[in-house]
C-alpha cells in the first residue's frame, strides 16, 4: 500500500515539476512587452525591430512543434525536454548579453526553441503516467497554472527590472530555469514502475519510420485540418490581444490609464485561469464532449468581438472589465482542442498529433500579432492606432472566428474516456 501511495505521489511530483517548465514557457513567450522601453532607450530599437524581438520567439516556438512531437513519441519527454530546456538557458543568457537587436532576436529564437517541447511534453507526460479520462481536466489545470507565468511577467518582471536591470534579470530567470531542468532530469522517468494507469502501458516507442507513416495519414484526416485552422485563430486572437493589442486600445481608443488597463488585462488573464479546469471538467465530467465546449466558447469569442465594435467611446472601465474578462473566459474552452485530436490518434502517437496542432497554435500568434498590426496601418495609415482601426482589427478577427465555429461543426466527436481510439485511417 506504502508502495502504490509513493508512486502516486510521484506523478503528482512530475507533474509539477513539468508544470513549472510550462509557467516558464509562458513567462518567456510574454516577458519583452513589459521590458520594451529599456529595450528601446538602451538600444535604441525601432517597432520594426522591437516587434520581430517579441515575434522570433513565437516563430521558432512553432517550427519546432513537428520535431518536437517527433522526439516525444521516440526519445521520450524526459530527455527531450532536459535537452532543449538547456537550449532556452543559453537563450536568456544570449538576450541578457545582447548589444543590438540581432543578439536579442536569436536570443529569443533560442528560448522560442527551448520552450518549445515543455507544454506538449506534460501533455505526454500525462498521457503516461494519468488515467485517459482525467486528460482534458489535467491538461487544462496545467494550462490555467501556465498564466501564473503571464503574469509574472507583467508587475513582478517591472519590479525585478527596476531592481535588478532588465540584464540582470533575465541573467537570473535563465539560472531559475538551469535549476529547474536539473531537477526535471534528475527526478522524472518516461515511464512508471509498475502498471498503475494500464491503459497508457504496453505500447512500444515507435521508430521515426513508423511515427513518419503515422503522420502521413494524420495530415490526411480532415478533422486534423479543422481543429488545426481552429486553434491558429482561437489562440492566435486571443494571444495578440492580451500580449500586444488590448493595452493600445484601451489605453489610446479607450482613454484609460496604464495602471486601470493592467487591471484590465488581468482580469482577461483570470478569466482564462478560471475558464480552463472549468471547461475541462465541463468537457469530461458533465457533457462528456469536446465539440459541446468548444464551439460555444469560440462563439463567445465572436459575441465579444461584436461588442467592442459597436460599443461606445464613452463605455466606463466598468464594463470594458467584464467584456475582456469574458474574453479570456470564452477564450479557454479552446485548450480541449488538445484533448479532442489526441483522443482521434493511437496513443504511441499522442505526441505527434498534439504538437502538430500547437505548431498552429503558435504560428497564429506570430501571424496575429504582426499581421494585425499591418491591417490597421494598411487600413488607416495615419491613424494606425485610433478607434477606427481597432474596430477593424476586431471585425477581422471576429469573422476569422465565426468562420471556424462554423467549421468545427464538422468535427467528428470522440469521448475517449473510456477506450483507446482507432487508428486513423
């Protein structure tokens, strides 16, 4: 009995520490908006230059998903992720030396690479060592613990930086992440011991041949291409406003201050942290369904989007809160997409299919956040920043939205609670 309670125990410590990766992961992903000035008075970087810093990252995130889920499925989490977590050390070590605006870009495609595996990684993770049917309630508690790192860099990363130097600072989150890569490597196994979760045992890592093969017929499944087209516009949307968008609009269309827009975007941030384990539980426990979630989370997305289109200049702090807290809450239903295509795959291939999707869900960051930025200035080029742009941007996006909730009705539903699912065909 002492012996079950132990292992137990251990995967919950794996979890953890797995988890801790993923927060630094999000904390990397968001951490130049607040340093930007330094950046621009120390180096003097124009928003050309300052824009591909913060979107290296992202691009170099979303080209390593397909190795990523490849060495997942044959070399295993642990080593792989030890490895390129190592890769995001030297990348906070390049960013903090940097002297100009190409060491800080590879210093982020350094970190980009780094954290690439750390949230497809737990994924895995969990798929070994947890039951199937607590998948969707797991992976979405780690997705809402992950905001902890958006936040800490937002005021805890101001308040490092007015201490210690923004050089200084990522000198030492780099040595926190050494740390924690130590520990990842030194206490977390691919496999458990004993056959504790026996759906997840039994199957043999497959050779790249095979996992190759596997991803042929993969990308030949409709359902992979509409879940893909989703998750690049629900998280691609979602990130561009909360990492670069909102704060310009409410501070400049909306007239508030710094301090009352913080506020505000960290309520969107809260809405996601309480939305995730909420559609997750949701999802596995009440509806027992993955399309019954999402698509309405994504149609709440559209519903909010139309709102701030036609909302009045004059609209007080007051319910601007509700509408971006709402954002992020409608917003979080999108993370069972994970779930949803891992339940469509065989299990030795999990890795693979989730990692494939997330590749979509960085590279709409990437495109979002810069692609946004060019629509409004193409549209208003003298007035790139003003309502009239914004509310474009936000019709973009909210018929970009409609267009998948569409889509997704498409999808096939998969369960996968209680029984592996077929192979692809």
């Amino acid at each position: 009995m002492q012996t079950i309670f132990l292992k137990f125990s251990r995967r919950w410590l794996i979890l953890i520490i797995a988890g801790a990766l993923f927060v630094l992961s999000q904390f990397y992903r968001s951490s130049v908006a607040v340093i930007a000035p330094n950046l621009v008075q120390d180096l003097n970087l124009d928003a050309w230059e300052l824009s591909t810093v913060s979107a290296a990252f992202f691009y170099a995130f979303a080209l390593m998903q397909i190795p990523v889920g490849i060495f997942l499925d044959t070399i295993g989490p642990r080593i792989t992720m030890t490895v390129l977590t190592l890769v995001a050390v030297a990348g906070a070590f390049l960013f903090s030396l940097g002297e100009s605006y190409f060491p800080l870009a590879i210093g982020r495609v350094f970190l980009g690479v780094g954290m690439a595996c750390n949230f497809m990684g737990t994924l895995k993770l969990i798929t070994i060592w947890f039951p199937a049917k607590q998948f969707a309630t797991l992976s979405a508690i780690i997705v809402s613990a992950g905001t902890a790192g958006n936040i800490a860099a937002a005021t805890p990363l101001v308040l490092m930086v007015q201490a210690l130097g923004w050089r200084n600072s990522f000198m030492t989150m780099g040595g926190v992440t050494l740390l924690i890569a130590v520990l990842f490597f030194l206490l977390v196994t691919d496999r458990p011991d004993t056959r504790l979760v026996p759906e997840n045992q039994g199957a043999s890592r497959p050779k790249v041949s095979d996992t190759l093969e596997r991803a042929r017929i993969l990308f030949a499944h409709r359902d992979f291409w509409i879940i893909s087209f989703s998750t690049f516009c629900r998280y691609g949307i979602f990130a561009a406003v909360q990492a670069l968008w909102a704060g310009p609009y409410l501070m400049k269309a909306a007239g508030l201050s710094p301090v009352t827009a913080g506020n505000i975007l960290l309520l969107m941030s809260l809405g996601l942290i309480i939305g995730s384990p909420l559609s997750g539980y949701v999802s596995d426990t009440v509806f027992r369904s993955r399309k019954k979630v999402i698509i309405p989370g994504i149609w709440g997305m559209v519903m909010i989007l139309g709102i701030l289109v036609f909302l009045p200049e004059a609209a007080g702090k007051e319910i601007l809160s509700v509408l971006f807290f709402c954002f992020g809450l409608f917003s979080s239903s999108g993370q069972i997409m994970y779930a949803h295509i891992k339940e469509q795959v065989p299990h030795e291939n999990a890795g693979l299919a989730m990692t494939a999707i997330n590749f979509f869900t960085m590279a709409g960051v990437a495109v979002f956040l810069q692609g946004l930025g060019f629509l409004m200035k193409f549209l208003y080029p003298g007035t790139s920043l003003g309502v009239p742009a914004f509310k474009s941007a936000f019709v973009f996006c909210s018929i970009c939205l409609a267009v998948i909730g569409l889509c997704y009705l498409l999808t096939r539903e998969t369960l996968g609670l209680k029984k592996t699912p077929p192979p692809l065909r």
